[in-house]
C-alpha cells in the first residue's frame, strides 16, 4: 500500500519547519546549534505539542499559530543571535537519538 499523501495542515506543520531551518541560515555560526535545538524541541517534545492527535484540530490550529510567531520572533529576527535553550532540551534531544541508535534508555520523546 503506497503512503498517504500528507494533509493540509500537516503540509503547514513542514513548511513552518522548513522556514525556521531556513532563517537559521542567517544567524551567526556558533549559535547555530543551540537554535537548532530550539527549534526541534519546540516541534516535537510532547508538552510543546509534539504527538498530538491528527484529528485534535483545534490544538493544531493554536500550535500553528504559536509555531508562526516563534519562528517570526526568533528565528528571522536579524537581531536575535542567542538563544536560551529550555531546561532539559539538551537532555531531551540526547534520550531522543539514544533511542532512535538502540542504545541506552530511550528519552520522553522518544516514544
């Protein structure tokens, strides 16, 4: 069975991302890192809103909204060159590819 195509409003999740890993391009190279981390915890831990039911349109809707100004704000801001990682998303984002090798514990967002 061939894969489904992608629907409306996961096309907008993937080009909102796109357009913050796009804006990235722009900031200064040490901090690279760190907003790429920003922006992948942002979209995929699970209290941000990652995992979220496909069919639990509102919280989509708020998410997209929310997504739209972050990466507005942050990321294609030419005046924001930091950016202060939320506590634990180093840890988060270290579990995540742990589970994704096989190896050690798997992380909370790794499910």
């Amino acid at each position: 069975m061939p894969p489904r195509a992608p629907t409306p409003a996961q096309r907008e999740v993937f080009a909102l991302y796109r357009r913050g890993l796009r804006a990235l391009r722009n900031k200064p190279e040490a901090s690279r890192p760190s907003f790429l981390l920003y922006l992948r915890h942002a979209f995929r831990h699970p209290s941000l809103g990652g995992g979220l039911r496909k069919r639990d349109f509102s919280a989509i809707e708020y998410m997209l909204r929310r997504g739209e100004r972050m990466v507005s704000e942050v990321f294609e801001d030419v005046g924001v060159k930091r950016v202060g990682l939320p506590r634990g998303a180093a840890e988060w984002w270290e579990g995540v590819v742990r589970g994704r090798s096989g190896g050690g514990e798997e992380g909370e967002g790794a499910k």
